[in-house]
C-alpha cells in the first residue's frame, strides 16, 4: 500500500530509451512492441541482453503500485523470461523515483471487498519470485513502500542505490504487513522487523542493508551490480537453479504453511472500517482520524 505523497522524478533506473550497463536499453522497447493488450503502453517493460532480461517497472501514475494490470504484466513477463533460454537472470528495476509504492489504494477503495482474492494474487506473485528457477536480481533506486518491500525482499539478491528509501507504512493506515511478512520475516533482524512494522519510520539503504532487507547498498549501482550479474552469466542453468532451490526452501516452507491464512487476514482488515478510514486519508492527503 501506497505511503505519503511523493513526486515521482524523470530521471532514475531504466529510463526508457536510456543506455544502461547491462548491455542495451532497459526500457526502449518492450517484448510486445511497445503496446500491452488494448493498445496501452506496457506498464512493464521487457529488454534482454548478455544473458540478462530485464524488466522494468514503468507506472508512474500510481508510482509503480501493484495494480491488478501490473501484477498481471510482472507474471506475463517473468514466465516469458522463464522460457528464454538465453536468460541466466532476471533483473527488476523501475522508471522513476519510486521502485513500488505497494497496493494501489485507489483500486482498493474503489472495488467492493471481494475477499481474500487480490491478497491471494499478491502472495502468489511473491511466491513465483522465489520459487523463479532463474535468480532474480532486484534494484531499488528510489522510494521503496509496503508491498513493495515484500517484491524487492522476494529477489534473490536486492541492491539499493543512494536515492532507495523504504518504510512499511500498513499500521498507519489500519493495515498490517501480512502477506509480505512471509519473504521478509525469515530473512529480517528480528528487532528490525518488529520496530519497522510497527513504528513505519522510513530509513535508507544502509540501513536495509544491515537488517537483511536487501544485499548491499552502493553509492553507484550499476558498478556494484556488475560483478553481481557477472557471476550470474557464468553459472549453468541447472547450477543457478538448484543452488537457488537451497537458499529459498526456508521461504517457501512459510508460504507452504500460512499464505492462506495471511491471505485471509489481509483481506480481513482492507475490508475493516478503520482501514477504510486510513486509505481515504491518504488519498484525501490528510491524517486519519485517530491521529491527534
């Protein structure tokens, strides 16, 4: 879910049409030609090279929130790159100042409850990060937000860069970080998780560096992500897969074990009258009503 309001800038990771250093344009053109279904500009972008495919995130309306659309593009793509077998690894990045500002409110807001199903999709898109049989390689070069902590905190390896900031906000709005608790959690500092979850204070990349949020933090991205994708393009298919099988089993035992229920429980609290009274005031820019 989406944080306080926040510009989103023209310049950042992969802007289109813009050379990068992972071997060609991020976000020139997409796989389908430029246009999604209906004729609309893909909300994300597909680029290849070097063994390497891109996908960018390209939504900058709603600061790459996980709309229905976009989350239904992140799953076109990431099976499409699942069947390149050129591509060693996939790489996420973003347009913009913001890598995902989490649950699109305005959809929430607007549709009736329909209950645990777009918590149901959210979990499952996580757990199709994870269990991806090609590493997948996240950087954040922005604001980071709610659900979009859980997507970054599902790639493999997640570098920030000196503009990444990130903040689970859900307690501020009547909510709480349940679907994503189940990437994140097994690879938190504990006191981190609990004092970030609760207090939903912001904090930069160092930071998430230190309590296990992302791998590294670097002033300079793509230098520090070189030796990464590097080592990523001289692995064997079935090398990356099952040493990533290895890293990941603990994660995917907690979706195993409690995405229905976390599922259940998120849907529970969208459809709460106090989550419903945080969501309004954050598109209405003011502060819910318990806040004195």
């Amino acid at each position: 879910m989406t944080t306080e309001p926040e510009k989103v800038s023209t310049t950042g990771p992969g802007k289109p049409g813009t050379a990068d250093a992972y071997g060609g344009t991020s976000a020139g053109r997409s796989s389908d030609g430029g246009t999604s279904a209906g004729g609309q500009a893909p909300l994300v972008r597909t680029a290849s090279a070097h063994g390497i495919t891109t996908l960018t995130l390209d939504s900058p309306h709603n600061r790459n929130a996980l709309s229905a659309r976009l989350v239904a593009e992140l799953y076109a793509a990431l099976e499409a790159a699942e069947r390149d077998d050129s591509a060693r690894a996939v790489l996420l990045t973003h347009t913009g100042g913001t890598f995902c500002a989490g649950a699109d409110l305005s959809e929430a807001t607007a549709a009736p409850a329909d209950g645990p199903g777009a918590a149901l999709d959210l979990a499952r898109l996580l757990r199709t990060v994870v269990a991806f049989p090609k590493p997948v390689v996240g950087l954040a070069d922005g604001h980071v937000r709610a659900g979009g902590t859980g997507l970054l905190g599902a790639c493999d390896i997640a570098v920030a860069g000196p503009r990444a900031t990130f903040a689970f906000t859900e307690a501020r709005i009547g909510l709480a970080p349940a679907v994503i608790s189940m990437p994140l959690l097994p690879r938190l500092d504990p006191r981190a998780a609990g004092r970030y979850f609760l207090t939903g204070e912001r904090f930069d990349g160092a930071e998430a560096a230190r309590i296990g949020l992302v791998t590294l933090a670097a002033d300079d991205p793509d230098a520090a992500l070189a030796p990464v994708l590097d080592g990523l393009r001289r692995g064997s298919p079935q090398g990356l897969a099952e040493s990533k099988r290895l890293a990941t089993a603990e994660v995917l035992r907690v979706f195993e074990r409690e995405a229905d229920s976390l599922a259940e429980r998120s849907a529970r609290l969208f459809a709460s009258e106090e989550a419903r009274e945080g969501m309004t005031a954050f598109l209405e820019r003011r502060e819910p009503r318990w806040v004195s």
